[in-house]
C-alpha cells in the first residue's frame, strides 16, 4: 500500500499554526499597563467634564 500525503491539508495545518503563532506574537508586544495612579485618572476625568458643562453653559 502506498501512502498518500494530504498536501493541501498540510498547507492548510501549517498556515493555521503560523497564524496563531503571529497573534500571540502580536498579543506580547502591546505594552502592559503597571503602576497606574487610579485616583489620578478619575481627577483628570472630573476635571474635564467640568470644563465641558461650563462650556456648554
């Protein structure tokens, strides 16, 4: 008995994993947020919502 390879399969099989390869690649180079001052954004926010109403008003 011969052995038949599935040539597009295989294509296929190993394109799959490359592209699941570059996603987890891609996921690792986005920067991971430390150290944020929560406090601060909520002022920073505040602030600006304010400067908003009065504009507006």
């Amino acid at each position: 008995m011969s052995v038949t390879r599935l040539k597009r399969k295989h294509r296929k099989n190993i394109a799959r994993a490359n592209n699941k390869q570059t996603v987890i690649k891609q996921l690792l180079l986005t920067p991971v947020l430390k150290n944020v001052d929560i406090e601060e954004l909520k002022a920073r926010f505040s602030k600006t919502g304010t400067t908003n109403t009065e504009a507006a008003a």
